[in-house]
C-alpha cells in the first residue's frame, strides 16, 4: 500500500510540475500564465522535496 501511495504522489506532482512548465512556454504568455507556471512549478517541487524528506 506504502509503494502505491508513493507511485501516486511523485506522478501528481511531475503532473503539476510538467503542466507548471507547460504554463511557462506558452507561444504567448502573458502575466497570469506565467505567475500560475512558475508557482505550479514551485509547489510540485515543494511537494516532491517535502514527501521524500517524510520518507527518510
């Protein structure tokens, strides 16, 4: 159960990051795509960052 729970949280957040960077390479970005990339970026980082360190 442990293994699967893990396999889901780290798909999520390179879910939320890949759709972070997406956000930053739109072909016209304005203000709101850009300040929505780079805070989906940063809270998929978080997240990553903040599960392996309950793992150690």
């Amino acid at each position: 159960m442990q293994g699967i729970l893990t396999i889901l949280i780290v798909f999520l957040a390179l879910v939320v990051i890949g759709v972070g960077i997406f956000f930053l390479r739109h072909p016209r970005p304005n203000q709101v795509t850009r300040i929505s990339g780079i805070a989906m970026t940063g809270v998929g980082l978080l997240g990553l960052v903040g599960y392996s360190i309950t793992l150690l």
